[in-house]
C-alpha cells in the first residue's frame, strides 16, 4: 500500500492503528485514537496489563482524569483490544511505538525495549505500514537505530517497503488525556510525503499545531525542550544559592527578575525528579556524543540539580547544630516523596536521595506522602518525636499545615527546611522553630 492509498485510509478512518507499549504514553494514545473512531490494537509484554485494559480497566496508579471512562467505553465498543501476540500487527496499517527509552548509570540511552520492539514487528508488519515512534530519542537514534533494524527485522527498505517517522510524546502524567488532546506535536517524518501523513493521522486527535520536519529535527525538539528546561531550573537553583549566602530572598528575587521583559525564571527548589527532565538532557548531549561538541551547560545543570537533596541535608545540618542537635541520631521527618506536587509517581524522586543521604549519615527518616499509601496518613500522628522536618514536594494536603501544629505534635522538633516554599519563615520562626529554607 503506497502513502496516498494510506492518506486516504486515515483520512476516512479506516486505517487499522496499532500501538506498542500500554504504559501511560502508550494507553492513553490508544484510548484516544480509539475514541476518534479507530480500529486499534494494543500490544503489550505483561500479561495482567493485557488483562485489565481488554476489561475495560486502566492499570496505572495516580490520577488521570476521564482515562478510565474513556477505556471503558472504547473496549466495550470494541474498538480498543489488547494482546501480548506480535502477530496481530500483521494487518495494521499504522503502528505506534511508546516504549521507554531510559538511559543508564553512564547516561547512555538504554534502547534494548525499542530495539525488542523492532526486532519482533519487522517480521510480522505488511507492506506499506506506517511506523511511528513516540518515545523520545537522542538526535540521530531514528536513522542509526531504528531504520536499520527495522529494515533488518522485515527484510525491506525504508520509504519502499514501510513508511517511518518519529512524533514525540509530550504528555505528563496527571494530565495525560489533556495534554495529548491540547498541546502541540511535531511530526517528523523520514520523507516530507510521510511527515505529512503523520500529521493527518494525528490532526484526528490532536487540537493545537501540529509541525511537520524531518526526524532529525523531531528528535531535537523533544530532548532540547527539556533540557531548557532543566537549565532553567538549574539557574534558579543556583540563584537560590547564592540569595542564601548573601541574605536575599530568591522568591521575591524571582518575583522582581521575572517583571523584566523577557525573563521567565523559574522554581528553585529540593531537586529534580520524575523521568523525563533528568533522563532527555542526557538523551539530547548523546546525540553528539561521537561528535567534537564541548557540552559543558548542559552537564553542568544535571550536576546542579541532582545536588539540590544534598543541599537540603546540609541546610538541615546546619540547623540543628544551632538547636545543639547533631544529624546523627536524629529523627527527620520527610514530608513528600513523589518527584512532583500532587502526583503519586516517584521515578527519579528527590526525596529518595535525601532519604539515602539521611540514612547514610545515622538519621533517622520518617517519609510521609498524602498520595503514596504506604506513607499516607496522619501527618502529625507520624512527624511525633521528630527533631526536625524537611518539605520536599508541594503537595496541596501540605498548604494547610500550620506551625505551631507541627510543634505541639512533636515536642522534640525544633528545625523546619523550607525545600518548595511553602512556610512563612515568620510563621515558623513565630513557632519557636528554627527556619531554613532553599534560596534563603
Ligand atoms: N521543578 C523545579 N522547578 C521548576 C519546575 C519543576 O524544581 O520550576 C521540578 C519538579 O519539582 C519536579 C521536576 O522538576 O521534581 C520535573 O517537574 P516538571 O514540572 O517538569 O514535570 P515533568 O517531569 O512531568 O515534566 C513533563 C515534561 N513533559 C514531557 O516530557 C512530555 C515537561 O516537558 C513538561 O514541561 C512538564 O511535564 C509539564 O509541565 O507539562
């Protein structure tokens, strides 16, 4: 089937999709297509994930707003079925891939799900198919990784025998339906015909802009995007720093730098978390990483972020020290421990390394997150005979706390550090607490 025969099939709907991998990019993409009027076929490796969405239930934790109506009513309409059997893909006319391209302890990207996932379609897929990677890439993977073995894999050629593109995902959990349905995608495509086929398939679900460039440029887009985004984080972090050496306060610094034409400074605070902002920096400088290009900002803003729970350790040591405690033997209570407010997702938490650092160093951590059941509960019930606490995320059940509650249920507490400025510092001076907070 050439690319007009499968404009027209998607044009009039009747393209059979496919997607690859039900986590939270990749049911949420079913679902939506399925809603737009799609014959999709899920495939997925764990069986129970299978289980549940083929009864109409969606496996993930948190909370993602009209997901769960929405996979009920396409599976009982029969649009949206799922299965762990690869060779159902051999009638798709489109196949969508949204496996998790994670990068390792060196930050090189870890591509053995992407790689699985070619190596079991190329043999299955028909002529003509149209295959679509939604995972974010570093610059170069789509022509050096994917092309090849997926012409390896099917024993055709790219642009002759299947068509290839790459339109990264730009969702966030909380918000996934959302987000796919209002923000704006790049459709990259291997040739300008296929980008352009990319963007009819997805102007069926998407209502915001959608770009069409080649996949070099796609795969750009995403991994700079958050990698703006973490330097951007990273110079508040380190503007928070210096405002605390010299007594400023980084809040109402912000406040004032931002009231400047063309400033957008962003949120300093306990660290940066969550698997997209640590993981797409290293994913864009692997892009060049066989190429002479001096990176040197943008390894430099992971350094700074990923330093930030130590940051918190040593704003707490110095605390106590001033209430005459020593962080050793101390009993720390660790308020929030999902990466962002609000969210039960703990990927790449920050308060996981403070929690190692406090271990590490003989105190002891008491976590309490609202959305987390193991560490859900009373907060004031769980923070008693606490010496200090730390406030790692801004969760929303956290603004109401008031500190003298927090002192009369613990009478050992005397430190507070601020790490998502949350507290009034007079509020908690006021509380006879000792105050420290991220920026001052
Ligand atoms: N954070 C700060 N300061 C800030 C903003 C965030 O310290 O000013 C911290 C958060 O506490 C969190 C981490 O950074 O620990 C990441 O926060 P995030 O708001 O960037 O949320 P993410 O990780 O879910 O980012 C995703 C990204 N979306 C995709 O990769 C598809 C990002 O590009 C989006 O901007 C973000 O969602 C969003 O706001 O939608």
């Amino acid at each position: 089937m050439g690319l007009s025969e499968l404009r027209t099939k998607i044009d009039d709907r009747t393209a059979r999709l496919a997607v690859v991998g039900l986590g939270y990019v990749g049911l949420a993409v079913s679902a939506v297509f399925a809603e737009a009027g799609f014959d999709v076929l899920g495939v997925e490796l764990r069986p129970e994930r299978v289980e549940s969405i083929n009864e109409g239930v969606v496996p993930l934790s948190g909370n993602e707003p009209g997901l769960a109506d929405l996979l009920a009513e396409v599976v009982k309409a029969g649009r949206l079925h799922a299965t762990g059997d690869y060779a159902n893909l051999k009638d798709r006319d489109v196949v969508l891939i949204a496996v998790e391209t994670p990068v390792d302890e060196n930050h090189v990207p870890r591509y053995d799900a992407l790689r699985a996932v070619l190596t079991g379609l190329g043999p299955v897929m028909k002529a003509g198919t149209l295959v679509i990677v939604e995972s974010t890439l570093a610059p170069g993977t789509m022509d050096n990784v994917v092309r090849p073995r997926l012409e390896e894999a099917s024993s055709g050629k790219q642009n002759q025998d299947f068509y290839l593109g790459h339109c990264p995902e730009r969702v966030m959990p909380g918000r996934l339906l959302k987000n796919l349905r209002t923000v704006s995608r790049v459709a990259g495509g291997m040739t300008p015909e296929t980008a352009e086929a990319m963007a009819a398939l997805y102007r069926k679900i998407v209502q915001a802009e959608l770009d069409t460039a080649d996949c070099v440029t796609a795969e750009l887009v995403k991994t700079t995007e958050n990698a703006y985004r973490d330097v951007q984080i990273a110079f508040a972090n380190e503007v928070a720093l210096i405002c605390e050496a010299v007594g400023g306060d980084v809040w109402k610094v912000r406040e004032l730098v931002n009231k400047s034409p063309g400033r957008q400074m962003h949120m300093p605070g306990a660290g940066v978390g969550g698997h997209c902002i640590p993981k797409d920096p290293w994913l864009l400088a692997h892009g060049v990483s066989d190429k002479d290009v001096p990176l040197r900002l943008i390894p430099a803003a992971r350094a700074v972020n990923d330093s930030m729970p130590l940051h918190m350790v040593d704003l707490l040591r110095g605390a106590l020290r001033e209430a005459g405690r020593e962080l050793p033997g101390a009993r720390i209570g660790v308020l929030g421990y999902a990466y962002l407010e609000d969210s039960d997702d703990t990927r790449n938490s920050p308060s996981e390394e403070l929690v190692r650092i406090l271990r590490e160093q003989g105190a002891e951590a008491v976590i309490h997150d609202p959305w987390i059941p193991e560490y859900s509960g009373d907060l004031l019930a769980r923070i008693r005979g606490c010496d200090a606490l730390v406030l790692m995320v801004g969760h929303s059940a956290y603004r109401w706390i008031d500190p003298p509650s927090l002192k009369a249920a613990s009478e050992r507490l005397r430190v507070l550090v601020d790490g998502r400025h949350l507290f009034d510092a007079g509020e908690v001076t006021a509380a006879t607490l000792i105050h420290r907070a991220v920026g001052g």
